[in-house]
C-alpha cells in the first residue's frame, strides 16, 4: 500500500447510513470500502493504470 493523504467529503446521510452497511458486509472500515470503490472506478475508466 502507498502512501495515504486524507480527504474530507460531505455525503448525504442515506448514502452514509449505506456506506456504514455495506463496509460492515464487506469487513472493511468505511474508509477501506471508499478507496477501494473510487481505485476500482478510476482503474475502469482510464485514470489509473490497470493492475
């Protein structure tokens, strides 16, 4: 893993209340499931390079 750098977000409280449901699914912490969605994301369209 790289080196990591916070970042503040504001999401809606359903999108939170998911967030927390489906990170806890997944044994993961919140911030895990994030960085894993947005990597995923950015790999499939082209703004990372793919693994």
């Amino acid at each position: 893993m790289g080196q990591t750098t916070p970042l503040g977000v504001r999401i809606e409280v359903e999108t939170k209340q998911a967030l927390e449901k489906a990170a806890k699914a997944d044994r993961r912490s919140m911030a895990s499931l994030v960085d894993k969605v947005l990597t995923d994301w950015l790999r499939a369209n082209g703004f990372l390079p793919k693994e």
